[in-house]
C-alpha cells in the first residue's frame, strides 16, 4: 500500500508546475519573498490569493501540491536542539545588559525594548548597527544592517561617533547599512515582505525598526480599527521572525508607551502593540531613565531567562557599564 501511494504522488520540479500556477503567477510568489515550496506550504490560502492575484481554491491546491514536497511535521528535540546551537548573539557594549539577555542579542529570535522617549531605545539600536558589523571573535556577526526608519530617527553622524570610538572605519560602517524611511504602516510590511533577497545578497545579520509600532498607531484610530490594526501587526511580526529563522538573524525593534489611566499605583508606563506584540517578543525589554546618563533596563519577558535588572549608560561613545 505504501508503494502505491509512493507511486502515485506527484513530484514538482517548480513553482510553474503547481496546479493553478504559471509563469506570471510564479513570477509574482517569488516577488513577494516566496520563492521555495516550504514557503508556499506554510502560507494561508487567503494570503496566498491576495499576493499572487489567484483565488482562493487555487491557492488551497498550490499549498497542498507543496506540502508534498516537503516534510511538515514534528520533529524530535535534539534535532532542534543541534538547529539552535548556530544561534549568535551581539554584544551590545554593556556586561550587565548582555548578562541579562543571556549573553546579547540572539539571532534567530526579536529582541524588544520599549520606554518612554529619550530613554535610550534607539540608541541601542545604533550602536548593535555598529556592533554587529565586528568578527564574531570581538562581539559581532560580521554582517550587514537592514534598519527601517519610521520616526525619521535615524542619525548617521551618530553612527560615525560611535564606529569610531570603536576603532572601526566610519565609511566601510556606514556602506553596510540599508535604510528605508517607512512611510505608512502598510509600507513599512511591504519594506519587511520584499526584504529576503536584499538579506542573502547584503549578509544582512541585523534588522532594526525604529520604531515598530508608531505608524500602526497613527494610522489606525478609534477601537473601530483596533481589529485590523492587530491583525497586520500580527502578521507583520510574523514575517520578522520567519526572516529571523530563516536566515540566523537578529531583530530588534524598539516599541512607544501610553500612560495606563487605570493603574492608580506603580507605574503606568504600558507598551503600545497589545498581546500580539507580547507574545511574539523573544526578549521583551522596559527601558527608564535613572541619574544622569544612567539607564536601567528590566527583562519583562523572555523564554528561558529569568526576569531582572541591569544598569547600563548611554555616553558620547556609546553603550556601556
């Protein structure tokens, strides 16, 4: 029986192949960032649809076609377990914030800090874009920077201050880095969804967005649009950890804060994002001010870290003890 149904499953050499895809067809999945069977196996029929300009039941057969092709299952825990020893992490120029995440910013997960303004996010951000350029040996990844700009935050000089307080060539920095100013919410997604061919031709080994949430927030107001504004955030997330996975990257984003009206006592700062920003943040970090240029950063959340706190300063040349 099982040679038979061996003998009767379809075999696809590619993308053109699947029942209900052409070339054109193909042509636009591999656009969107979904150029391998596995890709097109995990995806949603509507989701397929809508970027593929195919219906709903052609997607539901090119989906199925593709399952064929690849093994989705379970999988022991050793075998996840070799996978995640590839992870690496970023020093981020402070002992004790490297020690409260375990070592630095690890690939392969979303690392979060949130915090009221001035206090520190961003700057963080900057000097991991510096960081993540060095050998391996010396803290680094020794790659490339995709940094998504949505506050017009995004300082060069800032990063020449910091690369050279390094030692390191301002210039060679610099032409590592990929910006895009993000205008709306909706090209901020499609910035992340186009972003897979510029990772494997740039080594990109960071992605940075600064920050993830604002244009949601403007863009969608009133609790009419509270649901959909969720949903692509949702799926936005979504697509920054399988990047993430994909190509053994680290993602860091930084996030806004409201005062909650409904905690008379303790502090009131609350994450902007919800439970589906929440629960899909590896690391979730709250950044305060402390006495001049100290910063005190408490982990809020993580997998396998315990919660805690670290004391680290922001100064001209960067993040340190």
């Amino acid at each position: 029986m099982a040679e038979d149904k061996d003998k009767k499953k379809k075999y696809y050499k590619d993308l053109e192949d699947l029942p209900g895809v052409g070339e054109v067809t193909a042509e636009k999945l591999r656009t969107a960032g979904f150029s391998e069977f596995s890709a097109i196996a995990a995806a949603l029929p509507h989701e397929l649809a809508e970027i593929a300009g195919m219906s709903v039941e052609s997607a539901k057969k090119a989906i199925e076609a593709s399952k064929s092709m690849v093994e989705i299952g379970f999988e022991t825990a050793d075998t996840v377990f070799e996978r995640r020893k590839s992870i690496t992490r970023i020093k981020t120029g402070s002992t004790a914030l490297d020690e409260l995440l375990g070592g630095g910013i690890e690939t392969m997960a979303i690392t979060e800090m949130y915090g009221k303004f001035s206090s520190g996010k961003s700057q963080l951000g900057f000097q991991l874009v510096v960081n993540v350029q060095k050998p391996v040996e010396q803290g680094g990844l020794g790659g490339g920077v995709l940094f998504v700009d949505t506050e017009a935050t995004f300082r060069p000089e800032r990063i020449v201050q910091l690369a050279e307080a390094q030692g390191m060539d301002a210039t060679a920095v610099l032409k590592n880095i990929l910006v895009a100013r993000a205008e709306n919410s909706d090209h901020q997604i499609i910035l992340v969804e186009k972003a897979d061919e510029v990772i494997e031709k740039s080594n990109i080994k960071l992605i940075v967005i600064d920050s993830l949430t604002s244009h949601f927030r403007a863009d969608y107001l009133g609790r009419a649009s509270l649901g959909e504004r969720q949903q692509k955030l949702n799926k936005h997330v979504h697509m920054l950890q399988k990047l993430a996975e994909k190509h053994n990257l680290a993602v860091y984003v930084t996030n806004q804060v409201m005062d909650n009206p409904g905690i008379l006592f303790g502090d009131p700062t609350t994450p902007i994002g919800g439970h589906v920003l929440a629960h899909m943040s590896t690391y979730r970090l709250y950044v305060r001010k402390s006495k001049d240029d100290k910063r005190i950063a408490r982990l809020v959340d993580s997998p396998n870290m315990p919660e805690g706190e670290a004391v680290f300063k922001v100064t001209p040349k960067g993040i340190g003890d």
